[in-house]
C-alpha cells in the first residue's frame, strides 16, 4: 500500500480519531483530506503537520480558526478513512470513510466514466448514477457532520462552508479518479492519457467529453421494453403486461411465435426521469411531443440526452446501430439470438451503461431448477422415528432427484425435453409463453437423477443447498429423511417421544440440562450418528457420558459393549474417580504406560486411555472392538485432522462416538471440522470444500449468510451450553474479570524497542518459512519482555524486584487476597516465568505450588487435594498443562499472567475455578502492559469470540502472514498507551 513517506504505521492508527475534511483538487485524484488535531491542541500524530484554516462555531456565527492538520493524499487516506469506520474513530472521519466505502463499492460495480475537468484536465469520476445510487449518495449527504466540511470557501464573506452533497460527490470522484489508471482504461476512455497518474490537459477532447457527460448526467433514463407484437399487447409503461394472449394461429407452430423470418420480437425505446420516477414514456412519444400531461416533461435536450445514450449503448450491444440512424428511435425487431443475448450477458452490460431491459411480465421467464433428496420410492410423511436408524446405515443409498420449474409451475421431464429441442426463446406451453435461454434449458436437461451416500442426503436437508455440477442448488427433503432432518433440527423438542430417563444405576441426581444432554445424546447415537457435547467447563460433561454408558448398557434393543475413553493423561484419575463414585460396581480399566491389558473386557465396563498411547496402541484397541462407544475427552486435542493422534483415532471402530470438549473452535473453523468429521463422517464433506463453502466465507466475513447456512448443519451435532445460558448455572456465584493494565519498566521499554527494531530490519529481507519463523520468534520474545526481563535474558540467577510492572502488580494482588485468607490460581503460558515467580515468592515467604506439563500424574492429583484443603493459597500453573480437567474451587481469585492467544483456552482456564460446586465470587484478573503488542492481542482475541459465536479464531499462524507495515503497527512500542 503505498503511503506518504512521513506517515508511520503508528500514525495512520492514531489520525483515524482526528477529525477529517476533504480538500478537493482539480483534477479529482488530486484532492486531500486533512486530519486535524483534536479540539486545536498538539496533533497526537508524529506526521509532518500544516497550518489549516478551518471554520469554528462562535455563537450564532462562525469564525476561522488556525489549526494544526496532517493532511494527505486521498489515495493515501482511504485506508486511514476506512479504518476509522471501522473502529469507529471521530464522527467526521467515520463519516469519510462511509463515502470512502461508498465510492469503493461504485467503482467495483464498473460506475466509471471518463471525462475532463474545468481546467481540461484527464479525470475519472463516478457514473451513471441510478435512483437506488442517488438515494445513498443523498442520504449520506444528508448525514455530514459539520467538521466534516469545515473549510471555508475561499473568499467568502459571510464564511460559507461547502455543500454538503457537492463535496461529497467532489470526493468520490476523487476516489474514483485514482483507481482504474492502468493500460486497459485507456482503451475503455479512447486514449492513454486516462492511464497516466500524472495529470494530462487535454482542451482538443472538450467536444468528445461534453458527448460523454450530457449522456450519463442527463435528465433521463434510457431502457427497451421488449414485445411480441401479435402475441402480447403492452401498454407504454415499463413492465406491464398484456391484455390477452394472441392465438396460436397468428403465430405459426405452437413452439414459436411466428413463421421462419417473421418479426418475432421487438425492442422498444423508453424514457424515464432521473429526478421523478413516475415520468416514462416511449421515445416516439417524447419525439412528438406527446410525453405526458406536462409539456415538454423531460426538459429540452431530452432527444439529444437520450441519442448520446444510445450510443453508448450501441457501442457495448451492436443490435442497437439502427436506432442511431433512424428518424425516431423508437425501437427495434429482433431475432432469436439477439434475445437470447438479451437473457444473458448483454442485458448486465447495458445496465452498467444506463441502460435496463424490462420484460413482458406475463411471460414465464425464469427456469428454476431445484433437488429433492429421500429414500427411493418416498414422497409422503414418515412418522418421526419411523425406521430413521436403518435410514442413515452405511449401505443404504438416497435418491437424488432434480425438479424444474418456469415461472413457479413444475415442468414433467417432457416438457423440458422440449423447450430444449425447440431452439427458440419463446415455447408455448400449457396455454402460456415461456422465455427461457435455450442454453440453459440445454443444461438442464443434461442433468440427471442419481443416488446419494445417508450423510451427504442429510447435510443438504440440514442446509437446504447442495453442489451440483459446480452450483449451489436449493433442495427439498421428503419421506423419512424429511422427519430425519425435522426431528434433528430441534434436538430438545418435545412430543416425538417421551425423553430418557435417568438410568436407576447411576447414583447422583442429574440436573435438567444435564438430563436433556444425555436424552440427546441418547438420540444421536440411537440413530447410528456421533455428537460433540461442548459444554462449558465445570457443566458436568463426564457424568452425562457416564450416564448415556448405564443407559446403553439397559438398552436391550441395542447392542452395548464396552465404552473406550480416550483424554488426556491428567484426566485419567479424574475419569476412573467419577465412574466409581457414580457408577459403582461398573467394571473400569487404564489402559495406560505398563498396564496395557485388554483381555476379558467386561461388555459393560470402561477402558479409560491416554491420546499418546492411542496413538502408539491404536491397532491393539482397534482389534478389541467391536466399542461400545469411543469418547474423546478434550477432544480439541485432535483438532489438527492431519497430525498422528487424530488419524489413529478414526481407525477404532465403535458403535457410537462422542466429542467433550469446552472448545470446539479454538483458532479456525476446520478444528471443528476435524472434531464433527470423527464424530459423524462425511457430515461436512472433505476438508477442502468445507473450507471453500463455509470457513473462508464466514472467518472472512464476506458473506455473513454463510454462518447461518453451517450454523443449521453444525447445530444438531453439537450441543453447547454456557453458565450464563438462562436456567444452566443458577447456583454459580458471580465472576467478575478485570484487564489489570501495567506500565513497562525502562529496562523493559528499552528491551522492547530494541528487539522491535533489529528483528523488523531482519524481516524485512526475508520470506516464506524463514520469514514465519522470525515473526514468531519476535512475538515471543516481546511477551516474554512484557513478563519479565529475566525471563527474555534468561539469566541464571536473576534480581526480579523492581523491574517488571507484571510482577508489582501480582505482588499488590497477592497482598490483598492472602490479607482476606483467600486462595488463587496463577496462570502463564511459560513454565520458565511459573519458575521465577515461584522462586519470588519463596523470596517473600509465600507459600505455593507449581503445576506443569512435566508433573506425574501421582504429584497432580496430590497437589490438587493440597490446594483444595487450604494447605497451599498460591497455586502457580502451566496454562497449557492445567488448563483442562482440574476442580479447583477453592480459588476465589484467578490471575493470567499473561494472555493466550486463544479466548476460550483462558476461559477453560479460568473454568478451573467457576465451575459447578463453586460457592463463592470468583475474580478473575488478566495483566496486560500498556502500548504493547499485548494490548493488539487482546483486541483479537475478542474478534476470535465473536467468530466461535457465530457458528455455534488464527493465533501466531495467522499473525505470520501480516505485511511488515501491519506487523510493525501491531508490535510497536506506543509510549502513551493507545
């Protein structure tokens, strides 16, 4: 992006809170916009400044005033503009950056016209304006805040300030007119001076450039109505419809509307006001004068307006010559391909010139072509459970019907057959004429029937889409697949059947929710389909599976089996705890380091597993089945579908299988399709075209339709309920979470800025993996900055008081909770700073506890109890290594140290103290330094929220990919704060 050179990444940031006003130019490319300092004091902005005189209220007058400004060229300050809007920066600099957007969109939508200026200079600006154009542009007018037009008109007195509308259209002329300079615009505005950058005068092309804009600035609209004559009879207005339809003998054979050679159509030249929609009349009328009740309605160069439009037009679609020629341009016959041109792209491209076609709207036109997916031979209803298991088994096969329609009416397979074969665009059919483009009748009659795998059947019923030859197509469900989808759209509805009941085995209590989740888990399972319960941390997801296990087990219309858990090695012990508490006497097995026995599995026990031994052991357990069910605990842990652990996993066959993971988006929306692919294979189709249908759409933001459309798919397979959902967590005190920001030390600031500055320079000559890599290790070694000193220099014996703002602060918190005799968790993403904090605090005689990766198991679940009995208050833990599967509700307080780059790993983390059975508030504080990278990070990591959310984030990997000017705005070093 080319940017003036005195403006810095930090600066582009900061002027989007200033006021801006737009200081045209002549030509338009030339024109600036100022950014001026807030409230006239000192420009926040390192930039080069100038004086500017802008315009202040003074009582009921204004006054000028000098001020302060960075003022830039627009093509330099679009990005600044567009930002703004965004972050909803000063009003008047959103509001430029609405007409920023504005002007964007007219020039994506092929709204350009060449022309010369004033002064005859080259310029591009916006045109032909439509009324749907007109009424933005206006109501946006209309919207201007006052600073956004505050310079005065040079020599005004009285002061006058500029019109509002005149402005703004100065201003997306300006946008426009630096745009298309490239070679091809100097073939679309008949000479390379519109390609040049620089301004070329032009005075011998005034004649050529008052053609081009008293043809698009005119006071009237130009458009054909298309006719039949002889088979329809049209009134002058546009889109109306005829009286009667003619007979079949006055138009030959029954497939076309008139003999070999005949006129069959005709295109007739109408009028319309720019200014009031409801003045239309035909061209012959306006030629004679007979335009309306009001005399000389359209203004008196409404032939010469209307002839340079066609002419335009003309040069786009050559059928028009004619009318060039003709006395009157009142219309035209034409054949059977110019019409099928017309149905196809010719009629886009005249409407880009000013130019709209309108049809007959008694003629059928549009040929539709919808799916209809069921069991072969199944069109009526199905009772909602009737044989829906036998429907979804492997072997079976659904029919894939297509159905087409003209004008909302179903056509037999007959009937298309022959509007293919007639050739023509007009086929009479049951009493009415249909206009169709004989291609596209041609394609669809190519398309077949044919038979589809259960899982891709339901996917189209749970969307309503399908591909189909490269298309999205609409489909229907019917019959058994249509109950199928009704009764999975709505897991928790009632009536269909009376819901599960908890198993007489279990001893405990089941709350609601936690009843609802095994009636349907029950049900997915029942029916031959996986699940993800994805509950909130601390909801209770093991003892619903426990539960769903011992109703299994009783289900004597159904095989049961054993039930292989497979989670990480720190959740064994919790695992095998709440199976005998709440199960007890139900045979439970660790299939784990030197007891890997699986002989006499008992049909109705447990197997609980580690992921690492899975992966090594995955044909032995394999080999052991057939399983009952596989669950995967944590099931983010394979949330890469290529790594070893998630391949091993799909070879162990099982009955049913279900996914409990509290994350089930953590970066990106393939990790969950990684977990639905294991649950329910094929549900999502192959990686790469659920990526091209659903995630880049919807992480892009690009089409925001798309996250509903995987929002229907996904919803029935994954179950996700939160504590603050109504009715879920009554009982759970509050929690209140606070950002604790700290300033840098000097060590610190002066650390940072110089890593900053000798790994950008670096990057810079850099590229592909050796490039990721460095921007990797710059991130790191910021946070670990921000953290500590000591931690970034990895000193062997380090002085830790006094110079680290993070680690004041953890001492000021840990003052007031250990003052209250209350308990907290410390979490970092670094065992290294868990080491010197621990060592700190031993320092200062506070007691505590370090958690990690490296723990034993044995030494986990020890600590735990000691935490939990009020022996130790400071439990010190590796957010990666105790971030999942610990009840730790004696902590009333939970302090990150550092963030994440991940929203829901700090909320599992924090999910180890507010969860069921907490009985106090609950506190949670995240220390972010001031003007670092941290406080850009915390800023994506909201966005990371909001994408999770709309479906049910990409972390380093993602921020590698920045440019070096978006890297170094994000890691810059921002002294105050901002």
């Amino acid at each position: 992006m080319h940017r003036s050179p005195t403006t810095t990444p930090s600066d582009i940031a900061r002027l989007s809170h200033c006021p801006a006003v737009f200081l045209p130019g002549d030509p338009a490319r030339t024109g600036r916009v100022a950014f001026v300092a807030p409230d006239g004091g000192p420009h926040p902005s390192a930039a080069d400044t100038e004086d500017l005189t802008v315009a202040v209220p003074h009582g009921d007058d204004v006054r000028e005033r000098t001020v302060r400004a960075v003022i830039l060229p627009v093509r330099d300050a679009v990005p600044v503009l567009t930002r703004a809007r965004a972050a909803q920066g000063d009003p008047a600099t959103v509001f430029w950056g609405s007409a920023a957007v504005l002007a964007l969109q007219l020039v994506a939508r092929g709204r350009l016209l060449p022309g010369l200026t004033a002064t005859d200079h080259d310029a591009w600006r916006v045109g032909p304006l439509g009324p749907d154009d007109l009424r933005r542009l206006r109501e946006l007018a209309t919207a201007m805040p006052p600073a956004a037009h505050a310079v005065p008109l040079p020599g005004t007195d009285p002061l006058r300030l500029p019109e509002p509308e005149r402005l703004l259209r100065s201003f997306l002329d300006a946008v426009a007119d630096g745009m298309p300079r490239s070679p091809a615009a100097s073939l679309a505005a008949g000479g390379p001076a519109f390609a040049a950058p620089e301004p070329q005068r032009l005075p011998e092309q005034r004649d050529w450039a008052a053609d081009v804009a008293a043809g698009h600035d005119a006071g009237v609209r130009v458009s054909l109505r298309i006719e039949l004559p002889g088979l329809l009879d049209r009134g002058p207005d546009e889109g109306g419809g005829p009286d009667e339809i003619g007979a079949p003998h006055e138009i030959g054979e029954e497939d076309g509307p008139s003999e070999p050679g005949g006129p069959r159509f005709r295109a007739v030249v109408q009028l319309h006001g720019l200014t009031d929609p409801t003045l239309v009349a035909d061209a012959s009328e306006v030629w004679a004068g007979q335009e309306g009740r009001r005399p000389a309605a359209f203004g008196p160069r409404a032939r010469m307006d209307a002839l340079l439009t066609l002419r335009r037009a003309a040069r786009i679609w050559a059928p028009l010559s004619p009318l060039l020629s003709a006395a009157v341009p009142d219309a035209i016959e034409l054949a059977d391909e110019e019409v099928t041109e017309l149905l196809g792209e010719a009629a886009g491209r005249l409407d880009a010139a000013g130019v709209q076609i309108h049809w007959p709207k008694e003629l059928a036109r549009d040929l539709t072509a919808r799916a209809v997916i069921g069991p072969k031979g199944e069109t009526g209803p199905a009772r909602p459970e009737s044989g829906l298991p036998s429907l979804m088994s492997a072997d079976a096969l659904l029919a894939f019907r297509w159905r087409f329609a003209v004008g909302g009416q179903d056509l037999t397979r007959e009937e298309l057959d022959r509007l293919a074969e007639a050739g023509r665009p007009v086929v009479r059919l049951r009493d009415r004429w249909v206009l169709v483009d004989p291609s596209l009748a041609h394609r669809a009659r190519d398309r077949k029937d044919r038979e589809v795998a259960p899982i891709d059947a339901l996917g189209a019923a749970l969307t309503g889409t399908a591909e189909a030859d490269g298309e999205t197509v609409g489909v229907e469900a019917e019959g058994r697949l249509a109950a199928l989808r009704d009764l999975l759209a709505d897991p928790q509805r009632e009536g269909d059947r009376d819901g599960v009941a908890q198993p007489a085995a279990l001893a405990a209590t089941l709350r609601d929710y936690q009843l609802r989740g095994l009636d349907w888990l029950d049900r997915m399972t029942a029916l031959g389909l996986g699940g993800a319960l994805a509950d909130d941390m601390g909801l209770g997801k093991t003892i619903t599976v426990i539960a769903l296990h011992l109703h299994r087990q009783g289900a004597d219309f159904r095989a049961g089996g054993p039930t292989l858990v497979v989670c990480p090695t720190s959740l064994m012990g919790n695992w095998q705890r709440e199976i005998e508490r709440f199960a007890p006497g139900t045979p439970v097995r660790r299939y784990h380091a030197g007891a890997r026995s699986l002989d006499e599995l008992p049909d109705d026990g447990f197997v609980l597993t580690t992921y690492g031994t899975m992966r090594l052991d995955a044909e032995r357990l394999a080999a052991a089945g057939p399983w009952g069910m596989v669950v995967a605990d944590e099931a983010q842990h394979v949330k890469n579908p290529f790594s070893a652990t998630a391949r091993q996993l799909r070879t162990i066959g099982a009955r049913a299988r279900v996914a409990l993971t509290g994350t089930p988006v953590e970066n990106n929306l393939s990790e969950l399709w990684a977990i639905l692919d294991w649950t329910t294979p094929g549900l999502l189709g192959s990686l790469g075209s659920f990526r091209r249908r659903y995630a880049d759409a919807v992480e892009s933001g690009r089409d925001p339709a798309a996250a509903e459309r995987l929002s229907r798919l996904v919803r029935p397979f994954l179950l996700r309920r939160r504590k603050s959902d109504p009715g879920i967590a009554p009982e759970l005190p509050p929690k209140t979470e606070t950002d604790r920001a700290v300033a840098l030390t000097r060590e610190q600031a002066g650390l940072y800025e110089a890593v900053v500055r000798e790994t950008l320079a670096e990057i810079s000559g850099t590229g592909g993996f050796a490039r990721r890599g460095l921007v990797v290790a710059l991130l790191t070694a910021l946070k670990q900055i921000c953290n500590h000193p000591a931690q970034y220099l990895k000193e062997d014996r380090p002085r830790l008081t006094g110079r680290s703002g993070k680690l004041e602060l953890l001492d000021e918190l840990l003052d007031t909770i250990l003052s209250e005799d209350a308990s907290v968790l410390v979490f970092t993403q670094y065992v290294a700073m868990a080491r010197l904090l621990e060592q700190h605090l031993a320092a200062r005689g506070v007691s505590s506890q370090l958690l990690h990766g490296g723990t034993p198991v044995g030494r986990r679940e020890e600590m735990v109890r000691r935490f939990q009995d009020g022996e130790v208050p400071v439990f010190l833990l590796s957010l990666k290594a105790a971030g999942t599967g610990l009840n730790l509700t004696r902590a009333a307080h939970v302090v990150h140290y550092d963030r994440w780059w991940n929203p829901a790993v700090e909320a599992q983390a924090t999910d180890r103290a507010y969860r069921i059975g907490q009985t106090q508030p609950v506190q949670v504080h995240r220390i972010v330094t001031e003007g670092t990278v941290e406080d850009r990070i915390a800023e994506m990591l909201e966005r990371k929220r909001e994408l999770a959310d709309a479906v049910l984030g990409g972390g380093e990997a993602a921020l590698t990919e920045l440019t070096d000017a978006e890297l170094a705005d994000l890691v810059a070093l921002r002294k105050d704060g901002r």
